[in-house]
C-alpha cells in the first residue's frame, strides 16, 4: 500500500501535468485546428490534418483525466508518445534548451507523464476510488470475474 505522501505527490505530479496539458490542448483549439494542421505538416508530421485535431483532443481532454485521475495509465502513455513524437519531429534538430526551441521541456512533459503512467494516479484520484468502490461491493475474499 501507498504511504500518503507517495500519494500526495503522485496528485501534485497528476494535477500539474494535467493543467500544462489542458493548456496546451486549449491553446491549439484557440489558434484553430487548420493552423495547427499546417505547422504541423512543416514539422513534417505525416497526415498533419488528422494529427492535429487528435493532438489536440488528447491533450485537453487527457489533461482533464490526468487532473481527475481518469484512465490514468492509459492517458499518461499516450501523452508520453505525443510528447516524444513532438520533441523528435518539433524540437529535436534545435538542441536541448526550450528557450531555443529544443527539446527540454517536451522531455519534462514525457518522463512525467510515463511517470504517471507506470505508477498510477495515487489513491486521490477517482481511478482509486472507482476501484475501492468496486472491491466493497464484491467483498474482500470475493475474486475478480475474468
């Protein structure tokens, strides 16, 4: 079992991602999808026009599930994907440093959201309580329908 600070930090570390990548999603919705589709097809990312809109998608409404804690392990996974495609297609060739566009910060963003990912989203999370909620009503000796 978890110790609450290990659960306190797993939703500090959750809440934070979850609010950056709410941001983000935001942010490409406000600049409109087409703009978006055609910065991406520059950074060479194939089928730029489909890619945008579920980029977009993931980010905000995965950052709301990070927030919440909602299907954590499978969010945070494809927020680590979408953070490592775009530091190898977008900030790759301009070295490390964000501040020249590299790839520190999309670095941060994926390790803390494989982070998430391999943990879970702590016992403050409505994963967590969804699932203590379902072993009350089975009853603690009862097991798992497979």
């Amino acid at each position: 079992m978890r110790t609450t600070s290990t659960s306190i930090g797993l939703t500090v570390l959750r809440v934070a991602l979850g609010v950056v990548f709410i941001a983000h999603g935001a942010q490409k919705f406000a600049q409109g999808i087409p703009g978006v589709a055609n910065g991406f097809a520059g950074m060479g990312v194939p089928f730029a026009e489909v890619a945008a809109p579920v980029v977009a998608a993931l980010e905000l409404v995965g950052g709301v599930f990070l927030v919440l804690g909602v299907a954590t392990r499978i969010v945070g996974l494809l927020l680590a994907v979408d953070m490592v495609v775009a530091g190898v297609l977008a900030h790759g060739s301009a070295g490390f440093f964000s501040q020249d566009g590299g790839f520190e910060y999309v670095l941060v963003l994926a390790a803390g959201a494989l982070a998430v990912a391999l943990t879970g989203p702590g016992r403050l999370s409505l994963d967590a309580l969804v699932l203590r909620a379902s072993r009350r009503r089975r009853g603690p000796e009862e097991p798992l329908a497979a």
